[in-house]
C-alpha cells in the first residue's frame, strides 16, 4: 500500500467539500423544520452558560469563575473537536456498528446535503447536534467540582469526548449496535445524561473528595444564580427535546408538552418530600427538581403521552431527591453538584421508563414498550443502560490514569484552600472582598449568620 497516497487523500477529504445529493435529488429545503432546527441549536447552546451559573452558584465564592469556565470553555473546545472530527465518528457511515468512518471528516461533504424525510439541510443537523456534544462533557464537571486543575480538565474531557461520548453517540444516533439493538433515546438519556452522570461520578471517587468534605460546611454561595442557571436551563431544555423532532410537527410540539410536564412534576415531588422528610421546602431543591424531571424526560420524550410523562417527572423527582439527600450520604462520596444523582441516576430512570410507556401512537418510528405489551423494548433499553454505564466507568478509569501519566488532574491541598479561581486562573469574582476588613475574619454577626444559615442548608439538604 502506498502510506503517501492515503495519507494525500485523507488531506484532501478533509479540506474540500464536495456537494452531497438528498436522498430525493429533487427535493427542496423546507424552510419551517430548518428554522425550528436552528432555533432549537441556539436554545440548547444557551444550555452551557445556563449550566455554569447552575453550577457557579452551588460551589464556594473562591471558585465561581473557574466552575463557571469549565463549562464556557466547552462551547468552543468540543465544537472544534465536534466540527473537525466528532460529528464524522457519529453520523458519517457505520465500521461493524461500533464507530463512524471518516467520510466527514472536516465536514467533507456536508454542504448542499438535504436530511432525508425532514429536507434540513445537513449544516442544520450538525450545528444542533454541536450543541449536545458541547453540554454533556461540561454535565461531568459538577462531579469534581472545587478540585480538578483547569490543564488536566481540558485535556481529559477532550480526550473523553473523542473515546467515550462519540462512539455512544454514535451506537445509539448513528446506527450502531444499540440502534440496531432497537434502543429508544429521543435526545439523550443514554448519551448525555447516564454518560455524563457515570464518567463524572467514577472521575469524583478517582479523585478523592475536596478537602474538609464532611467535616467542613460547603453551602452554595449565591442561590440566585443557580436559580437563574436552572430557568435557563428550562428554557434551553424545550430546544433540547423538541428539537430532536427535527422538524416543526405534531411530535415537536408533543416532545415539548411532555418536557414541561416533566419539569413542573419533579419540582413539585422533589419539594414536597424535602418539605415532609426535611422540614422546610428550599429554592435549591426546587432548582433540583426541575433539572432532574428535565433528565428523565429527555431520552422518551418523542415517544410517550402526557400521562407518562407526569409519571416519569414523578419518578424522576423522588427518585433523584433520594440519590441526593440519601444515597451520596450512605456511600460517602463527594459529587460536589451532584452530576451523579441527578443526570447519572435520572437519565438511568428516565431511559428505562421509555422502555415502559413509549407508544406508537406518538411516534410511529419508535416501539411500543411493556405497558402496551412489548417486553423487547424494555430489554434493549436495560442492555443500552448497562452498556452506557460499562463504557463511562472504563472509558473514564483509562482516561484518567494516561492523563495522570504525564500531568496532575488534582488541585494540591494548598491550592484548594486558596481556591482555583486565583491560582488557576489569576481572577477573583468578587474582588471587593479584598477591601473589606471582615474578609478573613468575619465579625461576630456574620459568623452567627453563617452558623445560622449552615444549620438551615444541612436541615434542608443533609449531604450540603
């Protein structure tokens, strides 16, 4: 063979794009879809920044900004990474149901191709399909978050995104094994939700927890902007999974009903049994709630009723609360935002209620699952749950030990207690605490004020 021609080649798909025909040469763009598809990109992108002030807010003062920045970096590393290489590892062909070729490479014949059925053109799909590859890696942060060096962060998701989020992407959205196994994943349980949820919880244990977890408080330090990162999350979320639909319909509008369903449930189940179990109903386990029935909704969203939806936003927000207030603290493990218990264990609850309550009768491309008398469904998406948690837990532990290998992902002691905006990134987000007098030694009402408040949180969320 000759290395020197292949590799000519390769160069040459890659930089030229050569026109791609639809499946019907004649068809022409339907301008609708294709608007409803770009506005759904701009809605779901709007997610990541959502995201970082959710999990901005959660974390201590001293590392806002670098919480913050580990989910805004994201949109611009992994849509390179997306743009160049990720979205032909997923939807470009299949090798034996396990990856993409790379035919698409460098978006290599993309440009004046129509989607078959929808008419977008293809430009449409991969933006919107950008977007979910930005926001699952940045979800793993808030497993880890307050301890992991910014260096070895981008370095290991990065590789994470290439060797892990791809190949699923691909098994369940490209046609790969799990697709041909028949499993349902409207807009990513399974994907983005259990992967994310699972590779951030093996990477928090990995890791160890932060220093004086357990011992010390860590309340949120600004309630408002997580409350502001979880509306923005909301809003984003009708993008997310009606925007799967890839076209402005019946199903678009049905993923959209269910979504908010699902939301408004969960907030409703999670508050009340913190409010009967807990004392007192709080803003942050409203913001939890929500965010968890958005999770468990999204991989059956396209294919169950509004019945079931109120069921899975039920199951979603109790269960969730349970792995939250119960779960972390049985096993001791610090998932400093708790990526684990809500998207890891929703995103496993939502996955396996599509294979209970999907039907037909909403989408005709999907499978009716055991409540209509189809136990197959069930199976495959119980094997897709299996398979997504195998390839989190190993794909994350080798990831982890080739990126030690050769630089630390660990903040050192002395790092942490100073906090990772200054020494990562030379910032401070509140820089008039510099010039007050009480920033190192708080008077004797601000201490009985933080007592105070202390008291309230862990009443209100134990593992706080």
């Amino acid at each position: 063979m000759n290395y020197t021609k292949l590799l000519w080649a390769l160069l040459v798909s890659a930089c030229i794009t050569s026109p791609a025909l639809a499946a019907d040469p004649s068809a022409t763009i339907d301008t609708g879809n294709t608007t409803w598809v770009l506005v759904s990109a701009a809605l779901v992108f709007f997610m990541t920044p959502g995201l970082a002030f959710f999990y901005g807010g959660m974390v201590r003062s001293k590392n806002v900004l670098s919480t913050i920045m580990q989910s805004f970096f994201m949109i611009a590393l992994i849509s390179v990474e997306w743009l160049l290489i990720g979205y032909s590892l997923v939807f470009s062909g299949d090798v034996n149901g396990l990856i993409g070729n790379l035919d698409k490479l460098g978006l290599a014949q993309v440009a004046n191709s129509l989607m078959a059925d929808v008419n977008i053109p293809e430009f449409a799909f991969v933006a919107f399909q950008c977007m979910f590859a930005v926001i699952t890696p940045a979800l793993i942060s808030g497993a880890f978050a307050e301890r992991i060096k910014f260096g070895g962060f981008v370095i290991f998701i990065l590789l994470w995104s290439l060797c892990v989020y791809n190949p699923m992407a691909h098994w369940v959205w490209g046609g790969g094994f799990l697709a041909q196994l028949g499993a349902l994943d409207f807009a990513g349980g399974l994907v983005i939700h259990i992967l994310s949820g699972v590779s951030g919880l093996t990477l928090c244990l990995l890791m160890g927890p932060r220093k004086g977890y357990g011992k010390s408080p860590m309340l949120p330090h600004h309630l408002p902007m997580t409350v502001l990162g979880a509306s923005l999350l909301w809003f984003g979320w009708f993008g997310f999974n009606a925007g799967s639909a890839l076209g402005a319909g019946e199903l678009a509008a049905n993923a959209f009903i269910v979504t908010q369903m699902a939301a408004a449930t969960a907030t409703v189940a999670w508050v009340v049994c913190e409010w009967i179990l807990q004392g007192k109903p709080t803003i942050l386990g409203a913001a939890s709630g929500c965010i968890a029935g958005l999770v468990a909704i999204t991989p059956a969203a396209g294919f169950v009723n509004v019945l079931a939806s109120f069921l899975i936003g039920l199951g979603g927000g109790v269960i969730c609360y349970f792995a939250v207030a119960f779960l972390k603290n049985k096993l001791g493990y610090d998932d400093s935002l708790d990526a684990f218990g809500i998207h890891g264990i929703g995103g496993t609850w939502g996955a396996i209620a599509t294979g209970i309550w999907a039907t037909t009768e909403v989408n005709v491309a999907g499978a009716n699952g055991l409540y209509y008398g189809n136990a197959d469904l069930l199976l495959a998406q119980i094997v897709s749950v299996l398979v997504a948690f195998s390839l989190a837990i190993v794909g994350t532990l080798i990831l982890y030990k080739i990126v030690t290998a050769f630089t630390p992902l660990r903040a050192t002691v002395a790092e942490e207690t100073t906090g990772l905006d200054i020494t990562e990134h030379g910032e401070s987000a509140y820089n008039v605490s510099i010039f007050s007098s009480n920033a190192l030694s708080p008077s004797l009402n601000e201490a009985t004020l933080l007592d105070a408040e202390t008291t309230t949180m862990k009443t209100a969320h134990p593992s706080a």
